[in-house]
C-alpha cells in the first residue's frame, strides 16, 4: 500500500501527537509493534472457516478485541422444551457468533464486551428472544452492565485503571455477526468498525459507519444537547468530534455522553443501540470481513475484498488458512512512518476473515426484519 514512499528513506523515531483516534487523547509509539496475534477455526455444519488476526502497531497500546465462537446447542434443545417454539429452536441450532470490537481511551470495555457478549447472547435466547433481537438487546445489556458495580472487579481484570465509574470516559465500537443454520446472516453494528460482504468479488457493505456529521446522527447529537467540532488530526486532515471528543457517534460505555436521564439509549448524545441488518447466503457469497476502522482508514471496502478473494483458491484448497490472508492484509495497512502519511496507518488494526465453503440451500425463513444488503436503522 505505502510502495511508493519507500523512496523518500529510512523512518524517523519520532513521536507524533496525532489524533487519528476515537478519542483525542492518543501517543503513539517510537517504531510499530508488529507482531501479530492471529488464529483461525471452522464450522463445518454451518459451512464456514475463519480466521483474524491484530496488530498493534504505532499506538503505545493495543486497545482492540475480538470473539469468535460456537454457540451450543443446548439452548436449542432447551428452547424446543421450554417454549415449544420451533422457529426459534432451528434460528439457535447451530450459531457461529463473530465480532470485533475497538477500543478507545482503554482496552478494558473492548476485553469486556468480547468475554460477555456470548453470555449476554445466550441469557437473551432463553427469554426467548429470536437470535436478531438478543443481537440486539446484547449490545444494550453490555452497556449497562459496565455501570453495574457487580462488574467493577472484572473490568479491573481486564485493564481499567480504577474501579470508579470505569467506562465513564473509556468505551468501544463494536460489529458483530451471527452466521446461522438457516443460512441467515445476522449483522449489528455501533460505530465505524464494519463488516463488509465479497458476492461474486463485489464489496457490500453490510454496515453504515456511525460518524457524528452523518444527518441522523447530528440530530440526535443535538437533540441530546452535544455539538459537532472539527479538529485537526494531522498537518492535512481534520476530524468531526461530539463536544470535541469522540469522533464516532455510537459507542458500547463512555458514559460521560449518555447523562440525559429524560432519554432513552437511543436518544442519547452517543448511543449504544446497533444498526442491525439481515441477508439470507445465496451460492455467490464468498466471504465476509469485519474490521476496525484501522484498516478502512487505508484501504476502502473493494480494496480489502480485492485483497482476500486472490487467495480464495488457497483458501479452498487449504494451502493458506484465513489468518495468514488477514496477516497480509495488515501489513499492507501499517505506515511506513507516520509523518509521511499523516497519521494514517498507525491505528491498532484487526481483520477477521470469514469464508464460506459450500452452497447449500437453505430452508426460508419468513422475517419481518429480513432486509437484502441493505441496513437498517435502528433509531
């Protein structure tokens, strides 16, 4: 990606006080960390492998998260019991959830929201909630639970530097997905990490970045009682912020935005709610991505799913797994030095990598909330 600076000689050890970050407050490293914490998996009943990978990389810590797992299918079978409900015991049979989540003045909320929201996911189905409506609630639970003293130690565990109101000025983005049996693809998102589909090597995205100028987003900024600002996040670029913080307008904590008790979470100057979308697989799907806003800042949706389908037959054939792809991926996104690209390319970076290795047909599914590609607005 950055080929062309090479020439321009070797990097300098400087440190720029850039605010290329959610939030204002950033310091970045003398050299990049580019060692890498990667690892892949599969799900052959739902016909999917996987693979992710992070990177630090110029900040001066690593503030990112992620969560791939299988959902059991106990709750399956417990659902059928207790409720007698089969529609939604064959939406929880077999659930491969995957999310990744960005951190930002800490990587406590980041660890939090990846450690819970598998539990907050599977409490929600045995309210008998359908999988998209526990996606959904999930993100409001892990909200709360972080103002929940019962929490305070745990998210000492997982980096807060004090037990007192931790997530008050700390917080993450977060995309998550959940691939289902009946072939549905369920997508939620709050913020700028996104998730990105490759059909037939056509990039869709199958979120909305949530940044403060977007319309809806400054209404309800403002309604709230916020106000937009525009600061300089380099010598060449500036950057909307809400009271000149956070440049995003959905975020998981940061509390410090969502006083207004006369509001509900939707309401609020930054909201936790998700943007949620629907799509049913069809034979031309290839893979999907999801990535933090590190990796859009370099490459555009197309660029990335250029990047990934080159290695489909490797994939296929298993002589590349998708991590060593993601790797790849990252590397091309890292700055050579941060003054020559002005910031860009030094953000903490994950790429999750999720490739689709049948064609099955699959059984329909009649939802009211189904949309084709398309997102839906959850305010």
């Amino acid at each position: 990606m950055w080929q062309h600076l090479e020439s321009l000689g070797e990097a300098i050890s400087e440190v720029f006080m850039l605010g290329t970050s959610k939030s204002s407050k950033i310091s970045w490293r003398r050299q990049p960390i580019k060692d890498k914490h990667s690892s892949n998996g599969h799900i052959p009943s739902l016909g999917v492998m996987y693979g992710q990978s992070s990177m630090q990389g110029w900040r001066d810590r690593m503030e990112d998260a992620y969560v791939t797992v299988q959902l059991n299918s106990s709750l399956s079978r417990g659902l059928d019991i207790k409720n007698g409900i089969m529609n939604l015991k064959q939406e929880w049979d077999c659930l491969g959830l995957f999310g990744v989540f960005d951190g930002h003045g800490g990587a406590h909320v980041a660890n939090f929201c990846a450690r819970h929201l598998p539990r907050e996911m599977e409490a929600a189905g045995w309210r008998g909630r359908s999988v998209a409506e526990a996606l959904h609630e999930s993100f409001h639970s892990l909200d709360n639970s972080l103002q929940d003293s019962a929490f305070s130690e745990e998210l000492m565990s997982c980096g807060a530097s004090s037990s007192d109101q931790p997530a008050h000025s700390c917080g993450c983005t977060a995309a998550a997905c959940c691939v289902m049996r009946t072939g549905e693809v369920i997508v939620a998102n709050a913020g700028d990490c996104r998730v990105v589909l490759s059909r037939q090597g056509v990039a869709q995205d199958l979120s909305q970045d949530h940044k403060p100028n977007l319309p809806k987003e400054h209404a309800r900024i403002r309604n709230a009682g916020g106000q937009l600002t525009e600061k300089a996040t380099g010598k060449r670029r500036k950057t909307i912020r809400i009271n000149g913080g956070l440049n995003v307008s959905r975020t998981i904590g940061d509390h410090k935005y969502k006083q207004n008790e006369s509001l509900p979470p939707n309401s609020q100057m930054v909201s936790c709610t998700p943007d949620m979308m629907t799509f049913r697989r069809s034979p031309q799907d290839e893979f999907m991505v999801i990535a933090c806003d590190g990796v859009w800042d370099v490459l555009s949706s197309q660029q990335v799913v250029d990047a990934v389908r080159r290695h489909l037959p490797a994939l296929h054939d298993g002589r590349r797994d998708p991590s060593d792809v993601a790797e790849e991926v990252l590397d091309m996104c890292l700055s050579p030095n941060l003054s020559w690209t002005d910031g860009i390319g030094g953000d903490n970076m994950t790429l999750m990598i999720i490739v689709f290795t049948d064609q099955r047909s699959h059984a329909p599914v009649n939802w009211a909330t189904r949309t084709d590609l398309g997102w839906r607005s959850s305010l």
